[in-house]
C-alpha cells in the first residue's frame, strides 16, 4: 500500500527533514514544496502497522518535524 505523508516542520528545518526522511527504505519519493505543508514524502508499505509504524516511529521523531497528516492511496 502506498500513502503520502504531509509534514510540516519547523522553522529552517525543511533541508534537515528532507535528507533525513529519503534515508528510510519504506519512502519512495520526497518532495520539498510550498503551502500549509513543508514536505510531502510517498511511502510504501505493507500494511496499516507497517504504516503507522513509519509515521509514529521514524518520521515523527525526525528533529524539526512539528506535524504530519497521512493521506492513503485508495487508487
């Protein structure tokens, strides 16, 4: 399965997040953009553990990162 992950980080945070979040296998593709979110980052996984074990336990305590929202891909 296959979700995007919003992030928005904290100020002058951007580049750090954005390296460190390409580093993790499960993320395919991440992208630097403009809007309410700061990063947006394709993930694919196995499953919904698989899922939120990426989000909570990876990107979650990347230093910079103030919040994150989960879109999955149904289609």
């Amino acid at each position: 399965m296959s979700a995007f992950i919003l992030i928005k980080v904290r100020p002058s945070s951007a580049e750090k997040v954005l390296k460190a979040t390409k580093k993790f296998k499960q993320v395919s593709q991440v992208h630097l953009v403009t809007g309410i979110y700061d990063i947006i980052a394709v993930v694919d996984v196995a499953d919904l553990k698989d899922l939120g074990e990426i989000v909570a336990e990876k990107i979650h305590r990347i230093d910079g990162v103030s919040s994150t929202i989960t879109c999955i891909k149904v289609k």
